[in-house]
C-alpha cells in the first residue's frame, strides 16, 4: 500500500487500527534529539518507547527512589555521576529496541547519538 509510512506500520505491528479500538491509551509521542540532549529526570504512567534511529542512556529508578527534577539531563548526569543511588540502573537503547518503562519508575535520558523514536504512556489495562 502506497503512502503509509513506520507510525502505520508500528500500528500494524501492536495490533491498534486506531485510538477508539482502545480509549484508555494515550497519543503517541514523537520524539527527535540530537546527540547530548535528553529528558530531565521524571515519572509516569507505563509506556513503551520505541527507538527508530540513534542510540540513548537511560537511568531507571524504582518507584521508592523515583523523582522530578528540572535540571536538563546532561547536567543531572554530571551531578550524580558518584551517586548510583540516584542515578539508579543504567542501559543503553539501540536503533530498533523497544524499552518498557513500568509506572512511576523514575528515569532519565540522554541521547548519545542523534536519535529518532516514538513512546507511548498507557495504564496498566492498555498495555496487557
């Protein structure tokens, strides 16, 4: 079929033709950094992230440790650099990995290449 593109086949591949098949997801996120950037450390809701195109460090914190910062991810990185306790677990994402985030683990991320992928939060029912 002509025209469709990674986010239809992405769909396709999950099983969800469309939002109103099942109304407890949330949208899809698209996201795009270059090399250095990431996200702030923060929790959530489930969500899977799917990495298109780079590579990314993530640094995972279970739910008792997780916490919100608003210091931009390179410079919380530096902080903590001794700290494991803060920094929590740490593993690399690579182009065409699919990463499970449970609910209210914290988590930051740096991208170590420029990275393309898309993310998806859900509760515990959208994601069975």
């Amino acid at each position: 079929e002509t025209g469709r593109g990674v986010f239809s086949e992405l769909m396709d591949a999950t099983g969800v033709r469309d939002a109103s098949e099942r109304p407890s997801q949330k949208t899809v996120q698209f996201y795009l950094g270059c090399a250095g950037s990431g996200a702030p450390n923060h929790f959530h809701s489930a969500a899977g992230n799917l990495l298109v195109y780079g590579r990314k460090a993530w640094y995972l914190q279970p739910p008792g440790a997780a916490a919100y910062s608003i210091i931009p991810a390179r410079e919380y990185l530096r902080r903590y650099a001794e700290e494991a306790d803060v920094l929590g677990l740490r593993c690399v994402q690579e182009a065409g990995d699919l990463l499970y985030v449970p609910s209210n683990w914290g988590h930051t991320t740096l991208n170590l290449r420029a990275s393309v992928g898309f993310a998806q939060e859900c509760n515990a029912d959208a994601c069975s």
